[in-house]
C-alpha cells in the first residue's frame, strides 16, 4: 500500500541581523574600532610636525622644517604603502580578524613608545604606528562587507555608516590631545601637580594610546558579532594550489626575517648609521620604483583586451589626479599645521585655543556635507556628473581652498598672525573637494579593473595616497626656505592645472570607460 507523501517546510531565509540601526550588530564592533584607530591615528598626527619643530625648551624635539619635513613624509606615506602587505599576511598567514587586533595591538605599543620622552623611543614609536596601521586599516574595511551578502541592499549604507565612524574618530581625537599637549590649561594642571609642563606632548601622545586600547578591548568584546569568514587566512581548495601557497608564504617569511637580520646587524655594528631625515629623503626612489614598476607592469604585459588596454589607461589617469589632490589635501598634517602654529591669531570670542585643534575641521565638515553630497548625487539622476568630472572639480574645489592661503600667506608676511577664518575658509574648500573625488576614487577603480587583477588594482588607490603624503610632508621641509605665498601658489597652480587638464580630457575618459564596461 503506497503511503502519503510527507511535505516538508519550505526553507525559510535567516532573519537579517538588524541590531545595529537596521544593520548587522557587528557593524558596531568595526564602527568603533575604526573610530578609536582613527582618533589614535589623527590625535597623534595632530602633533607631530608640530612636537618635532619646538624648541627643546618647550618640550618638542627643535628640528627645523628642513628636517621635519621628512621624516613626516615617511612616517605619513609608510601608513598607507604598508597597508599592501598587510593585506597580503591578512589574506596567506593571517586572517583579517587576527590581523586587525594585531595591526592595534602594535598602534597601540607605538604610541605608548611615543608617551615616553626619548628621541629613540619617538622613531620606534613611529614605526610601530605605521606597520600597525598597515595590517589595521585595509583589513578592518574587508570585514566591513562580510557582514553582508553579495545581494544585501544594506551594504552601501553600511559603509557610510562605517565611513561616519572613521570622521568622527577624526574628529575628536584633535581636541583631545591638541587640548593634553599644548593648551595652557592642561600645562598648570601638571605644575599643580608637581609634573613637568613641558611633558604635555607626551601626555597627547599617551592618549592616542588609551584611544586605541579603548578601540582593541570593545573590538575582543565584540568579536562574536563578526563573520567567521575573517577568523583563518584564505586557502585554495585545491592541494596543488594550496602547497604553492604555503611556499609562497613560507619564503616571504624567510626573505623577510633574513633582511631583517641583515639590516640589524650592519646598524648595531656601524656599518650602517641610521639617519632617519636621510632615509626620508630617499624614500622616494622606494616610490618611484614601486609606481613605475607597477604600471609598466600593467602596460607591458600580453594578454590584455583593446577594451582592457583602454581601462588601464583610465586607471593611470585617474591615479595621477589623485596623487595630486592627495598631495594638496594631506599638507593639513603639514605645512597647513605648521601655519596655524605660527601665522594665525588662535583666538575665537577672546579665547585661545591650541593650532591643532584645526585638523578637527576637515571630518567636520565631512559629517555635516556627506549627506548633503549624496542626496544631492542621487537627486541630479542621468545628470549626475561622471567619475572624471568630479575628480576635475574635486581638484578646483581644492585649488580654490589653497587660492584663499596665498591671501592669507601675504597677510602674514609682515609677521601679524591673520584670522583662523582663512584657514577655516580654506579646509571648507578643501572638503568639499574631498567629498567630489574620495568616494568616487574606489568606485572607479573597482568599475574599470580587469577582473583577473581587481583586488591589485585597487591597490593603487593607496599608492596615490601614499605618494600623495609623502609630497604633502616635503612641501612643509620648504615652509622656512621659502616665501609663503610662493609655495602656496605653486600648491595652487599644480591642483588648478590637473584640473583644466582633466576637465579638458572628461569626454574621453568617458568613451573610453563606456567601451570597456
């Protein structure tokens, strides 16, 4: 006798985690990290320049510009080079989970390294930071998609929610640690307490510190609400593909711990001296050779289509633009901070306040705008201007910010300190600059990469910061060889002329682009 057929459930799809503001809970757990690395990252970046050219007697290191300059370029630029091979150990030896509490364990180590008043202390402090942020800061954005699938709708409004944890971090940590090191305040509380006034740039850096702590222990906390997914490095599945792997994995370590044997043992017998303004310097040839190797690999190779060949051409294009806004844009940390210091009347409503405090401005305005920008993208619809045209006006926008500090410069060429207005004025430029070619930069380079090298390519988008910051440090190395006004004009020349060039080359760009899509 033939029995009924038993019918069972339809599977039913798993209820979406919507415990974070309609997002997954685990987005708290990276909007947080990301928020304290970044105040960690901007507090001290605060202070930098500007601790290493006061006087020993107020605490600072006394280096001139010429010297500084420098060694805040690599400091800045090594940040964003490493973040490649962070990438790379996150993906083969790793795994991204792993990596970002390693990447802010090390932060957090360079830091408190910095907290301690000792010029060896200092370098090692900003070694650490930068190969810290390196294995962070890639890795922790990865984490940010797996906690959405591919068809999850959320998954851009989850970035821009992340994105808001990354300036507001930015725009706290400056008041906090401008505040601890430099304001009047703070130094007669230390004398009240029997301290030295002039350790108040450690106690900055110390905060940093905290900063990142508070960011690693709510990060451990938090872990359970992450992907499982970021918990192991990635393996082929296939045997052969994974023992290539593994030597592969295993040589760069050798390669790696032998280099760095070698190189130690030439310092600690002398036949090295290590001379961190001389090694700044010459870093450049390390990004000459990184860029123009990278790109004569991408156009030197076979195999690539007419339609792919176009694309690169676009990527090459774009990445020139960008290194040039970057370089603009970043001398906020720099020359820009070197001004407030020296030419500007830090006073608001008859009350002083710290020069650093000016780098809060910038992520303000990103917080206040970002949404103005996007509703104003989406409402302009098929008249929405293409990626290359708002990197052209990104790069006006930011000319124009660096028109108004040749105004200022002038001003303050008789020795009077100008108004914070100008440099207000001028970071507001400068964002809404930001806000036209940031976040289309990624989007563009993900759209045009041939499939088969997507994840390098989007490994120029950090080049061009890189290189772009290590311009952004050197122009500050002239801020006391040359006229104010000479070197803001030249900063404003160079972002104006990109831009009338590639306003000049939108419509091609354009066709080429729509042909390879």
């Amino acid at each position: 006798m033939a029995t009924a057929a038993v019918r069972r459930p339809e599977p039913q799809p798993a209820e979406q985690d919507t415990r974070f503001f309609g997002h997954p809970r685990g987005l708290s757990t990276l909007f947080f990290t990301e928020m304290w690395e970044r105040f960690s990252y901007y507090g001290m970046r605060a202070l930098l320049i500007l601790f290493m050219t006061a006087p020993v007697a107020a605490g600072g290191l006394g280096f001139d510009t010429a010297t500084a300059g420098p060694i805040y370029a690599l400091y800045v630029s090594s940040v964003y080079l490493l973040s490649v091979p962070g990438g790379w150990l996150a993906d083969r030896v790793l795994g991204l989970r792993r990596a970002v509490f390693l990447g802010g364990v090390i932060i957090m180590m360079g830091h408190i390294c910095l907290a301690v008043p000792s010029t060896a202390t200092f370098y090692l402090g900003l070694v650490l930071i930068a190969v810290g942020t390196g294995l962070l800061k890639s890795n922790v954005s990865v984490l940010v998609g797996k906690l959405y699938t591919a068809d999850d709708v959320r998954r851009d409004a989850g970035y821009s929610i992340y994105y808001m944890g990354i300036n507001t971090g930015a725009f706290i940590a400056p008041l906090v640690t401008g505040w601890l090191a430099q304001s009047d305040a703070f130094k007669r509380i230390l004398a009240s307490l029997g301290m030295n006034p002039e350790t108040s740039w450690h106690w900055g850096f110390g905060a940093a510190a905290v900063g990142m702590f508070l960011g690693l222990v709510q990060y451990v906390l938090g872990g359970k609400h992450l992907s499982p997914d970021g918990l192991h490095p990635v393996r082929p599945s296939d045997p052969v593909a994974a023992a290539k792997v593994d030597r592969q994995v295993r040589w760069a370590g050798l390669l790696t711990l032998g280099l760095l044997v070698i190189g130690g043992g030439l310092v600690l017998s002398g036949a090295i001296d290590v001379d961190p303004e001389g090694i700044s310097r010459n870093f450049k040839w390390v990004l000459i050779a990184v860029t123009v190797g990278f790109f004569a690999w991408l156009f030197l190779s076979r195999g690539w289509t007419r339609e792919e060949r176009k694309s690169l051409v676009v990527i090459a294009v774009l990445f020139a633009a960008a290194t040039v806004f970057w370089m603009a844009y970043e001398q906020a940390g720099s020359t820009l901070n070197l001004f407030a210091d020296r030419n500007t009347n830090n006073t608001m409503f008859g009350r002083g306040f710290p020069p650093s405090w000016y780098q809060s401005l910038p992520p303000l305005f990103i917080i206040l705008f970002a949404p103005i920008f996007a509703a104003m993208w989406l409402r302009l619809g098929k008249r929405n201007p293409s990626s290359p045209a708002k990197f052209a006006l990104g790069l006006l926008l930011l000319g124009l910010g660096f028109a108004v500090m040749i105004g200022a410069a002038s001003a303050a060429v008789s020795g009077a300190r100008v108004s914070p207005l100008w440099l207000v004025l001028s970071y507001l430029l400068q964002t809404l600059g930001e806000l036209c070619l940031s976040p289309v930069g990624l989007s563009a380079m993900s759209t045009l990469a041939p499939a088969r090298i997507a994840g390098l390519v989007m490994g120029v988008w950090f080049l061009a910061l890189a290189v772009g910051n290590y311009l952004a440090g050197m122009a500050s190395s002239f801020y006391e060889t040359m006229p104010l006004p000479s070197l803001f004009t030249i900063v404003t020349v160079t972002a104006l002329g990109t831009a009338l060039v590639l306003a000049l080359l939108v419509k091609p760009i354009q066709r080429m682009m729509a042909r390879s899509a």
